[in-house]
C-alpha cells in the first residue's frame, strides 16, 4: 500500500500529485487521515494539490495553492507522487 511508510512515522501537510496522480492522491490523503492509533495524520486535514502548465508547457502553482506547498515553518511536510511511484509500488 502506498500509504504504509507514511502512517506512522511522518506528519503530511500536502500531497503534490504529479502527472495526472489526482485521484490516487486524493485516496492516499483519505488513508492518511483516518483515525486510528497508528496513524499520525488521524484527524488532520491534508491538501491535495496539482501543477497546471502554462502556454510554454511549464509546470506552475497558481497563487492560491502555493501557500500549501510553500514550507514557511519546520515541521510542514509535503508528499510528492507520480506515475513512475505508483507503478514501483506494485
């Protein structure tokens, strides 16, 4: 399961889903946000953000989801995924 490391041991503000990885990173938010008594992220509201590209084909942040992706204090974790990741976790 992709969300097994993260359970226990890592505090996920933000899951930044690369190449079209929206909705597996929407279910990996759900699992990491269950109660439970393993989970450190039970209970905690995590963003799901994606990058847009621009006309030159740049990947880009609108400004209203750059502050979840932005790190302006220790301790905000963000989870990065892609397709490559998910077809190494089978």
């Amino acid at each position: 399961m992709l969300a097994e490391p993260y359970l226990s041991s890592t505090q996920v503000d933000t899951v930044v889903c690369l190449d079209g990885m929206e909705t597996v990173g929407a279910f990996l938010a759900e699992v990491l946000m269950e109660p439970g008594s393993i989970s450190v992220n039970g209970g905690s509201n995590i963003s799901v953000v994606a990058p847009e590209q621009n006309q030159l084909g740049q990947m880009m942040f609108r400004d209203n989801t750059k502050r979840m992706i932005r790190r302006p204090f220790p301790g905000r974790n963000r989870l990065h995924i892609n397709e490559r990741q998910q077809k190494n976790s089978h």
